[in-house]
C-alpha cells in the first residue's frame, strides 16, 4: 500500500535477513563438521560454479 511504503519495504528487508541468518545457522555447523573431508573442497567448488552460473544467467534474463 502508497500509504505504508516505507513499514513494508522495511518489513520485507527485515525478514529477508532473518531467512538469511537462519540459512546461515543451518550450513555453518555443517562446514565445520566436514570441512577436513578430501571432497569438501570439491562440493565448494561445484557450489560456487553453481551460484555463479545462475547469476550469469538472471542477469542476461534481465538484460534481454
């Protein structure tokens, strides 16, 4: 609603961080449970190309 921009926008933002805290407290213990595995640095690899290549291609969806 134009009358409540500013509490919405603010709400919005809010719960995005929250999600993203929580996301963060979920995969943190994980990391440090299996950071020294021989495939550990393998499964980072193939999830940063994996992060990289959907933002290479949100962004060519929203340039075109």
């Amino acid at each position: 609603p134009k009358g409540r921009f500013l509490s919405s926008l603010v709400s919005f933002n809010v719960g995005i961080e929250i999600g993203q805290l929580i996301i963060i407290a979920l995969i943190l213990p994980l990391i440090y449970i299996f950071h020294r595995r021989t495939w550990f640095s393998v499964i980072i690899k193939v999830i940063a190309l994996a992060i990289t290549v959907t933002g290479i291609a949100w962004t060519i969806q929203r340039l075109v």
